[in-house]
C-alpha cells in the first residue's frame, strides 16, 4: 500500500512540473518571432525587422537610418553583425523578456507591428 501512494504522489508531482514548465514556456520565446518591432521613443524611435533565419532591418528616424545585417542570441545576448563599405561591424545588446509580440533590448521596449 505505501508504494501505491508513493506512486501516485511522484505522479502528481511529475504532472504538476511538467504543467508549470509548459504554461511557462507559452509566454515566452527564444528568440523574437520573424517581424518588425519598434520601440516608442519619440523621435529615436527604432524599428526592428527579423526576416529569415538570422536576418535583421535596423532602422531609426523614420526609415532616414537604416542598416541590414544578420543577429545571433545566445542567452540574453543579442549579437547583430553588418557591414558598411565593406568593413563589418559587431554591436552586442542585451535582450529580454522575449514574448509573442514584444521584448525589451538594452531596456527599451519593442512591439510586434
């Protein structure tokens, strides 16, 4: 009999883990969704287009500013490497709270258009 209840409680608890591990996993993602995300500072806003695989739009003041390039995500680092005139250039910012439809890079918030 203490095996049977044993069982069941490694049961629940199993159940439980497994429930809490996907509900959390829902809201948040490894990586942004392929899109365009821009942040709401005014005149510097930003926006951000992952397309591809690995490929990203950076551009600012309206579309004035625009840069193209790939970007890598290791953890929380977000890696976005591009090239002008030849010469490649590594810009490395921090990302966070990753979800459907917004994240935040270096601490400013970029939502899914």
């Amino acid at each position: 009999m203490k095996t049977l209840k044993f069982n069941r409680k490694a049961n629940i608890i199993s159940t439980l883990l497994i429930l809490t591990a996907l509900l959390s996993a829902c809201g948040n993602l490894k990586a942004p969704k392929n899109g365009t995300y821009k942040s709401d500072d005014g005149i510097l806003s930003q926006t951000w287009t992952f397309s591809g695989k690995d490929e990203i739009t950076i551009s600012a003041g309206g579309g004035l500013i625009a840069t193209h390039g790939t970007y890598s995500i290791n953890g929380e680092k977000l890696t976005v490497t591009t090239s002008l005139f030849g010469v490649e250039s590594k810009s490395g910012y921090k990302i966070t709270e990753i979800k459907s439809k917004s994240f935040f890079i270096d601490g400013t918030k970029f939502e899914k258009q």
